[in-house]
C-alpha cells in the first residue's frame, strides 16, 4: 500500500547512498525503504493532527467544546 508520505523512486535513490551499510547479522524485518516511509508517514499525520489543533485553538472552537463538554458533565453528574 502506498501514501502520499512515501518516498518516490527518485527521492529514495538521492537518500539509499547516504544511509550506512548493513552489518552482516540476520535479515531484517523491513527495509531501510519501509522504515523511513513510516518515519514519514508518523510525521505528516502528527504534524496534520497538529495543525487542526491549532486551528481549533486559535479560532476559538476548542475551549468552547471544553466549555460545553464541562457543562454537559456536571449536568450529568448533578
């Protein structure tokens, strides 16, 4: 399965030079490929759940869903 976070063909052969060898040990469960995609996927999907945090903060939107969550509760436990 393939993301928009992973690297093209031409980015990963920019990037496999740069990488150390492998030692000689046992084979590995995934490339050096698969794990910076996963490296890159964590970091695009952190980084989006980020923004809209922020932008909920900035607009105002989550302290008024704390506020009304508080609300809700109290009503709830009263």
């Amino acid at each position: 399965m393939e993301y928009s976070s992973d690297l093209t063909d031409k980015e990963w052969e920019m990037i496999e030079p740069l990488l150390p060898q492998k030692k000689k040990t046992r084979p590995p469960v995934w490339t050096k490929r698969q794990l910076l995609n996963g490296i890159f996927y964590q970091l695009k999907y952190h980084l989006m759940i980020f923004s809209i945090i922020l932008l909920l903060i900035q607009s105002g939107c989550l302290l008024h869903i704390s506020n009304s969550t508080s609300a809700i509760a109290q009503n709830f436990v009263s």
